[in-house]
C-alpha cells in the first residue's frame, strides 16, 4: 500500500475509534511509552558463552536446529541490532548471567561482576538501552540434582546465594549507570520429579536464602528485584519449591515485584485475572510474555486472546511504573531474529488493541449492570480498524509495517547467519 492510502486508512479509522469514543493518538503516545524487554536468550537457545558449547539444564528445553544462531557475544549483539531496528516503541534489553563475556578463564559464577558485562554496557550506553538481568541457577554442574537455593546442602546453597549476590550488584551497577532502575528477576529449577517427604523443608531454605540474598538494600532508583515461580518443568513435575504461591506470600512479606511468565500456570488458569488481584499488595508485577501450547513450551508470543486479556488488564491497571514487560521464549525452529520481532510486535499489538478499548463504554454498561450494551461492545471489538493504527505507529517509529520486517531478516538470513557453521 501507498504511504498516502496508508495515511488514509490511519485518518478513517481514528475516526471510526472516535465514533467509540476512543481517542487513537492518545492511544499512540501511551503505546509509544510502554517499553518491552527483550530476552538475549532467544537469539541462542539460552546457550550463553560460559564455555563452546553449555548443555541447558534446570528443566529448560529448546527445541529446534535453525542454522545460524549467535555463537559469540558480539553475533548475539549483530542480532538484537536488526531485531531492533524492525521494532517499533520503547524496549530494554534481558541479560542472562550467563551471558557475560568472560575471557579464557571464568571467574566462577559465584564471583562473576560487572567487568565481565562491560561490553554489553558500553553497546547498550550508546543507544540508550536500559538493561535487565537475571541470575542463572540453571545449566551448571552444582544445579544437576535439580536444587540450588534450596538443596539440603549448605554448600551448595552457598554457591548459588554468592551467585545471586553477585547478580544483585551487576544489576545494581547497570541500573546505576542507565538513570533507569534495572530489573533482577531471579526464577530457580528447584523441585522434584516425585513427591518429596518434607515439602515445607525445601521452602523453609529456599525462604532462608533468599532472605540472605536481599540482605543488600540497592536504591529503587538502581535495582527492582522479582521473583518468578512456575507450576512444573521437565523432571519437577511433582513439586516446585518456588511456586507462585510461595512467591506471592514472599513479595507481599518482604516488597518485592512478582513475576508472572504466562507458560507458568495451568492451561485455563487466566493470568489476566491475577493482576488486578495482587497489584494492590505488591510493590510491582513483570510479565513475561509467552505462549505455552499445551505445556510450558515457550513458543513465540502471537496475538491470541490471552495476550489481549492480559494487556486488557495492564491497560486497565495503568500502573505502568509498578509493571514490567518482558519476553520469554525460545524457539530454535525458525530464524530467531524473526523470533524475537513476532513475538515483540505481538505484544506491541495486543497492548495497543488493549488502549484502543472503549474503556469509558464498557465502564459504563457495568455501572448500569447492562450486560448486553458490555457485551456488544466486547463482541464488536475485533472488527475496529486496529491494523491501519499499527501501521501508523510502525510509520511513525520508520520501522517496516505488516509483514514487511521478514524480508531484511531473510536477507541478513543469506548473507550472515547461514555462513555461521
Ligand atoms: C523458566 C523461566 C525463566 C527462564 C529464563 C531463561 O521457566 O520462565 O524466566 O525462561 O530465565
Ligand atoms: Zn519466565
């Protein structure tokens, strides 16, 4: 389509959200404001650089064997670069510890700091990307019996309390440096593939160290830290130690952000439910997008239902300084630059449906208790002319609209990742 049909397209249907009572620029500039981030570990299969080649451990699993993911730091940073540049709005950028760029020799996880992350610093000062982190408890010998913070073992619960630690300060540093607080989210493997005699033994360290862990106090300005919990994974399909109820009575108790990752609770379970019913006692949520299909599979995020209900209820909650928005997927079967852009666009999508709502409508058919007017507006929402506001808020962030980001991916497809061998 023309530029000039497209801005056509854009001025009839601002008018047709008018006619709802739903003003589209307004729309725009929240949208523009939202920033989303990107998780490193789709450009990889959450290999990291530790070591040529790490084995995913802690229950994760990537399936898929698309040629040319990134094998060096500086390829994942190539990636994120293109991926970046075919999406619009604001976005933040998700370390894994794992993926710090150690020299010959690792300092351990347990004594990992901010020198190892310099470069990434540096890169992401440049454009102005505020970084997140997270400690990785997974993929290491001391994680292969399936426990770190909260193993019988005090030993090992040592190492991974250090590691966490350390994680805290790198964070910290980062948020320092950026002006804009960055985010810990700290989800461990912990649990069984059988029923364990002492459930409560398992929580009461896992309680334990953590508490040890947030001894620090890092400024808000600096650091949020959240924690994510999950209802199973491959070989602790009976029990997980940190499950979302132990970690919800944890961030009430001790005021930390709660981690909601949309693969993490049973299938009909609505996380879009729960937001409005922790808010008001935690000091923040993160979510992290994900599409799990039939279990936690981690598929690219599309714009299903459950991406808009949840954005619905982001939109709803307009706490945007107490929410953040994440990634978290992994799919080795396709290009993963393409990956990551889906998937961020699909968010993007669903976030903007969410704000083009007529909220003021709906609101006022609860009033009344008119369940028909709220319905017909529910009913009538997916045929608004959201597309044509899309494209504009691509045009206006110069990034390609529809499907237009797949051709410079195949391009960088032929000429860069398929000579990764
Ligand atoms: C695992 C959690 C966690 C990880 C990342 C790699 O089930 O979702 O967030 O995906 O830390
Ligand atoms: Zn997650």
């Amino acid at each position: 389509m023309s530029d000039e049909r497209a801005r056509e397209a854009f001025e009839i249907a601002k008018e047709t959200y008018a006619g709802e009572g739903v003003d589209v620029e307004n729309a725009l500039s929240a949208l523009a404001d939202i920033p989303i981030s990107l998780h490193c570990w789709q450009g990889d299969d959450v290999g990291g650089f530790e070591q040529a080649a790490g084995t995913l451990g802690g229950g994760l699993a990537v399936t898929g064997a698309y040629p040319g993911k990134a094998r060096t730091a500086g390829e994942l940073r190539d990636d994120l670069d293109l991926a970046f540049s075919l999406i619009p709005g604001r976005r933040r950028l998700n370390l894994h510890a794992i993926y710090g760029e150690f020299g010959p020799k690792h300092p351990g996880r347990d004594r990992i700091g901010a020198a190892d992350f310099a470069r990434w610093r540096e890169w992401a000062g440049k454009k102005n990307l505020p970084l997140d982190f997270n400690a990785t408890c997974f993929s290491h010998p001391m994680a292969e019996s399936g426990l770190t913070l909260s193993h019988p073992d005090p030993a090992v619960r040592r190492f991974w309390i250090d590691h966490v630690i350390a994680c805290r300060e790198v964070a910290a540093g980062f948020g320092r440096t950026q002006k804009s607080p960055c985010l810990h989210n700290l989800w461990i493997p912990d649990g069984m593939k059988e029923t364990p005699a002492d459930r409560a033994g398992f929580r009461t360290r896992l309680e334990k160290s953590l508490d040890e862990i947030y001894q620090t106090a890092y400024p808000d300005a600096e650091l949020r830290d959240s924690l994510e919990g999950k209802l199973f994974g491959l070989g602790s399909e009976a029990f997980v130690v940190g499950s979302n109820e132990f970690y919800a009575g944890y961030a009430v108790s001790r005021r930390k952000f709660l981690c909601l990752d949309l693969g993490h609770f049973h299938p009909t379970e609505s996380v879009a439910d729960k937001i409005s019913a922790l808010l008001p006692f935690v000091p923040g949520l993160v979510i992290h997008f994900s599409r799990g299909l039939r279990w936690d599979s981690d598929h690219v995020v599309l714009l299903t239902d459950e991406i808009s209900e949840v954005c619905g209820e982001l939109v709803r909650a307009a706490a945007w300084d107490r929410v953040n928005l994440a990634l978290d997927y992994f799919d080795g079967s396709l290009n993963r630059i393409g990956a990551w852009v889906i998937g961020a666009r699909a968010v993007l999508k669903g976030l903007l449906q969410a704000l083009l709502q007529p909220w003021a409508r709906l609101e006022e058919a609860d009033r009344r208790g008119d369940g028909m007017a709220r319905l017909s507006i529910r009913e009538n929402a997916p045929m608004l002319p959201l597309g044509a506001v899309w494209d504009e808020f691509c045009r206006r962030f110069e990034v390609p609209a529809g499907t237009g980001f797949v051709e410079p991916i195949r391009r960088y497809e032929d000429e860069v990742l398929r000579r990764r061998v």
